[in-house]
C-alpha cells in the first residue's frame, strides 16, 4: 500500500513538472528604434511619451509603465518593448533639448485659466509590438 502510495505521488509530482516546462510565454521583450522624421523644421525637438496599462497572463505580469524622452527630428531612439502588449505613443513639440533641461524647469501643481488642459499630441498611435517591430517612423511636417 506505501509503495502505491509512493508511485501515484512521484506520478503526480512529474505531471505538474511537465507542465510547468510546457508553457509558452509569448511575452518577450524586443528592442524598437522610434524615429521622428521632420522635413521642414530640422532643429524642431521633440517629447515622445510611449505607455502602457500593462498585461496579465497566468504566469506573468507586465505592470503600468511610461517611457518618455526628446529627440530631435534626424535621431532615433531605441526603447525597449514587450510583444503582444498594447502601448500608447505621442509626440509633442517642446524646445526643451533634453530631458534634464525638461525636470529642472518648475512645474506648477495647477491650470491658468487660460491654458488648455486636453491632452493634444502632434500625434498619437495605439500599437502592439511584434517581433517583426523593428522601427517606428513618425513623419510630422
């Protein structure tokens, strides 16, 4: 009988193993240049802001995150991203030249009355990346 018992644990023991091994997580992170590409204001900078509300699965999770930097219109800049995960990207003008410049500004906690509080990119795309992304190429003119 103790042996019995012995086999149906270690059976069970190697089923839930096997299991484990058997997953496939489609969640992988890849590396995606953005590219901004200005054809009429060559010094014109910009802020580019790429988030995401994250993604769950069974066996993992990709939390809330925001990405953002400036760029000119003749670099690109690589990020990296997750596969299968809906990101939100937008591009507003800014003659900040980089992100520190950007931080050491003061900020105040509140709108003047006469300063539009809409969120009102240059541009805006919702995409999920593959692993056929390699470049994101955003044309403003």
């Amino acid at each position: 009988m103790m042996r019995l018992l012995g086999i149906l644990l270690l059976s069970l023991v190697i089923v839930a193993c096997g299991k484990a091994d058997d997953r496939v997580n489609t969640l992988n992170k890849i590396k995606v240049t953005i590219k901004i590409e200005d054809h009429v204001d060559y010094e014109q900078n910009y802020l580019i802001s790429i988030s995401t509300k994250g993604k769950h699965t069974k066996e993992l999770a990709i939390l809330p995150k925001n990405i953002s930097f400036i760029t000119d219109g003749k670099k690109g800049k690589n990020v990296n991203l997750y596969t299968d995960v809906p990101y939100t990207l937008r591009v507003y003008k800014t003659d900040f030249k980089s992100m520190d410049e950007y931080f050491q500004k003061p900020k105040t906690g509140g709108l003047k009355n006469d300063e539009i509080s809409e969120d009102n990119p240059l541009y805006k795309e919702t995409f999920i990346p593959t692993n056929d992304t390699k470049t994101i190429t955003i044309l403003v003119d």
